[in-house]
C-alpha cells in the first residue's frame, strides 16, 4: 500500500529539450552544461550528443526556466528551442547503427586501417552477425578473400543497380 502512495507523490516527469549549439562544438557544450548544472544543483538527468545531427544536442531535466537561464553562460550554447521532444522522435539515435549497415555486396571500398590500408577492394560477402566483411582486393595478383570489421573500410562506389546496365 504504501508503495502507491510514494507512486502518486510523483508529480513533474522529465522532459527532453532540445539545445542549439554550434556546430563541431556539441560535446564541448554538452560537457560545459553538465558542469556548469553541477555547480548550480540543476538536476539534468541525461545529455545526447547525436553524432549524426550537427549543431544541436538534447538534455532530459525537469526544470526548463533554470535550464534556460544556465545556458545563456554557457559558450558553445546559443539557444534553447521550445517546446519539449517526444522520446520518439530522438529512440533512432539511441540506437548504434551497425558498422555493415550501409554496405552492399559488390560495392567498392577502401580500406581505412589494417595492414592493406590504402588498397581498393570489391565485398563478396557481409556478416551482419559479426559485424565483417569479405572483400577482394584490386591490385592482388590472385584473388584472395579477405575477411575485416565493418570499421575498417570506407565506401568509395557504389553497387551498380540492374536498371542501370540493362539501359
């Protein structure tokens, strides 16, 4: 019984709101808020910097006025935008995106690290389980499968689609 009473003794929920930074310059943000809302006991419950969207950042807290105000003394910080974002639209972004996800078997990648870094090769096959490819390089003189992590190559071409060779 006294479990629900705690329950109802809840009554403001976090919200997430989004912040305007400047761009190259979110994780500095992030961080000088964070400190800074230490020093001035505004309880923020989480900071997301998405890699993918530049020039802004989203902060989980419960008091936007404070937040609001704390921000304008922040450097990298230029303004707090209104309203507040449904965790539905910002889930994609707590998700981390596979290594493998972007390639396709026949593209043409470079290698980025490793010993053949520098050398250009076509992917035979992905393992999306392991997070790997196979690839065979360009400039060997017998085709070799090679197998590598996902971070390892960048693509440079993509797979021709079928509709493009047929015309």
């Amino acid at each position: 019984m006294q479990g629900t009473d705690f329950e109802d003794d809840i009554v403001e929920k976090t919200k997430i709101f989004s912040i305007k930074t400047q761009v190259g310059k979110e994780q500095n943000a992030a961080d000088l808020i964070n400190s800074r809302a230490d020093k001035s006991k505004i309880k923020i419950s989480s900071i997301l910097v998405a890699p993918e969207l530049r020039g802004y950042i989203f902060l989980e807290s419960y008091d936007k006025e404070r937040i609001k105000e704390m921000i304008k003394t922040v450097s990298y910080a230029r303004n707090m935008l209104e309203g507040d974002v449904p965790v539905e639209q910002i889930e994609h972004f707590l998700v981390p995106a596979s290594a493998v996800a972007k390639i396709a078997e026949g593209d043409v990648v470079e290698m980025i690290a490793g010993p053949f870094r520098g050398e250009t090769a076509k992917v035979t096959h992905i393992d999306d389980a392991k997070e790997e490819i196979t690839v065979e390089l360009f400039e060997s003189v017998v085709p070799i499968p090679i197998t590598v992590r996902g971070e390892q190559v960048r693509v440079v071409k993509k797979k021709e689609e079928k509709k493009d060779k047929e015309e």
